[in-house]
C-alpha cells in the first residue's frame, strides 16, 4: 500500500467492531474529529523554486536525541487490540526507522518489555498524575530506568470523554489482555480488576502545581499534551516545562474544540521558540507534515495510522506507514525549495483566505 488511507480503509474492514470503533471515533458528534484532518486544507503551501536541493536532510535534534525525519508515534493505548505485537513491533518499527515512539502508561505491553524489545529506540513515556501520586512516581522511575528520554504528561484528561460508539459496543478489552504496566502494583488483580483499580485513579483534581510536582521528581524533560490555547501554552512556558504538544487527543474527549492544526498557529506566536512545540492530530500525508512545521511545531506525531499499519501488516506495516510520510515528505521538501528543516520558515505556508485578500 502506497498511502496512509489506503492503510486505514484496509484496517476498518479487517478489525472487530468494537476494536475499529474504539479506535476509529471521537468524541460526541465527531465534528473536531472531522476537522482535525479537513482542516488541513484551509492552508496553502508558498513554494520557494531555482533553489538546488539535491541534497536534503530531514534530521532533527530533540532532547539530544537524533530522528531521521520529525514525525514519530503518539501515545496509542491498547496495541495488542490492533496485532498481537502491539506495542512491540510499534516501538521495534520506530527504532528501524530512527524516529520516536512515545509508549502510553494505558499499554497492553510494559514498559521494560518494551524497552527490552528495541534497546536503541529513541523511547518517550506518556503518564497522567493519578490521585496515588506513588503509582505515578513508581511509574515514573520505571520509565526512567528502562532509558526513556523524555515524559508525555496527558493534560486534557481528567475523565474520558463522550465516546458514543464506544457505548453503544459496550466495549470492553479483551479478555486475554491487561494493562500490563500496572501489574507491579496490583499483582494479585486479574485484567479486569487492574482496569477497574486503574479507572478509580484518574484524578478530577489535577493542577498547575501538579505539574510542578511532577517536574521536581524527575530530571527528564516534561511535555505537556493536549494544550489547545495560547493561554495554556504561556502557562507552560511560565513553569518552565520541556516542551508541549499541540493535540486534541484525537478529538477523542471534547468536541467541538479546535482542530490541532487551527490552534497551532496562535499557540506558536504565543510561544515564540521559548521551548520546543510538537504536533498530533489529523496528519496523514507530507504536505500535512510541512504546514506543521511551518506553523511553529518542531515535530509531529501520529498515532492512528501507526494502529492501522500494525492491524494489517504488523511491524512491516508501522514501518511502511513512517516510510510513506518519509517519502511524501522528502517530496514536498525538494518541490517547496527546502533542503533542511530550518529552511521551513512561517511565510511558505498560509490561510486559504491570504489569496481572498489580494
């Protein structure tokens, strides 16, 4: 398959409905679901032309770290729902292409099997701050021991959101699997007792000073997930976090909020290069990729096209999805008059309503 949607048609047809659904829809009448990828088109791309790019290089450097290209995979729970490799191939397909894997805390795969699985993956952890705030330090060391870079703090979650399909399935996991990073703590549980214990943690309660705490217990750089407002991001930056990224949560917990794309541009300004901001929602081909970057973020992430990948090829598909966007972004690069990542400056891409006004 030679596209992302071809990858994500193929992967509706094959997977249960329960398990499609769960990872196919968002959030109550799925309008910032749709706008997530349609939004996309409102932007133009300015093309820069009679520049040489024979030679392009799509390599960054983030947290010391060095992928091959900015585009890595977002926290997605429940892999093992999509293949039976799950997580693992995921993170075995990410560290074949040098780019980053973020592993979600609700993982059907723990984070030392996964660290076992690709010992020279570039590795990032997704957590919440659960209302056990040793559940959430333990989480936190084991991460830190099995050589994760950096931690995804997931912001916009204080429950889950309005998921209709979800209750119209009943939709449960299955029962041959658990969530596998919790067994440290509730040992004695079967799977369906860890996902009760792990549901009665999330906490409502969550604040800035929250944050602060979970910075103060750990030198890695802290993220920010799932902010949508200029004002949240001058709050991170105010707090000093590692970086942030600009996400809806797949338009999964409130709809009617902005696309990821619509709220990047004035998050940007906001921050204007204070601390690195990364990209989820919606993208699915290198154009996507290339407005991004455009619009302020250092890198992107997609979660999505990685579980469809995994559904119908496993680890070979992971790894021919991130190809894809390699190849269709490698394209847009040379046909845009870019031949690095920091030659992608903010007037080559811009509204649709830039050309209403000439």
């Amino acid at each position: 398959m030679n596209s992302l949607d071809l990858y994500e048609r193929r992967a509706l047809e094959i997977l249960p409905e329960s398990i499609r659904d769960y990872y196919r829809s968002g959030a109550g009448n799925e309008n910032s679901l749709s706008w997530n990828r349609e939004d996309f088109n409102n932007f133009r791309i300015r093309p820069r032309f009679l520049k040489d790019v024979t030679e392009r290089d799509m390599r960054l450097n983030v947290f010391g770290s060095n992928p091959s290209f900015p585009c890595g995979i977002s926290p997605t729970a429940m892999q093992r729902m999509a293949h039976p490799d799950g997580e693992v191939a995921s993170v075995r397909a990410a560290q074949n292409e040098n780019t980053v894997f973020i592993l979600s805390t609700i993982a059907t795969t723990s984070i030392e099997d996964v660290a076992a699985a690709a010992p020279k993956a570039i590795k990032w952890f997704q957590l919440y701050i659960y209302k056990d705030r040793k559940l959430t330090e333990s989480l936190v060391r084991r991460a830190e021991l099995a050589d994760f870079k950096a931690l995804v703090l997931t912001v916009d979650a204080p429950l889950f959101g309005l998921r209709r399909a979800d209750l119209r399935n009943k939709f449960s996991m299955p029962q041959h699997l658990t969530l596998a990073n919790f067994h440290h703590q509730v040992s004695s549980m079967g799977g369906s007792g860890i996902n009760e214990y792990v549901a009665k943690q999330f906490d409502q309660g969550i604040v800035w000073d929250d944050v602060k705490w979970l910075m103060s217990i750990t030198k890695l750089p802290v993220i920010l997930k799932g902010i949508l407002t200029k004002e949240d991001a001058r709050h991170a930056c105010n707090i000093g976090v590692g970086g942030i990224m600009v996400s809806n949560h797949g338009a999964r917990q409130l709809d009617n909020v902005p696309s990821s794309i619509e709220a990047l541009a004035e998050i940007s300004k906001e921050v204007n290069d204070e601390i690195p901001i990364f990209f989820d929602g919606g993208l699915r081909q290198g154009t996507d990729m290339f407005i991004a970057l455009a619009l302020g973020a250092k890198m992107c992430f997609i979660g999505r096209p990685v579980i469809y990948g995994l559904a119908c090829e496993g680890q070979s598909g992971v790894e021919n999805v991130i190809k894809i966007l390699k190849r269709e972004f490698d394209l847009t690069m040379c046909l845009s008059g870019v031949k690095n990542l920091s030659e992608i400056c903010g007037d080559m891409v811009v509204h649709k309503n830039y050309y209403a006004r000439l």
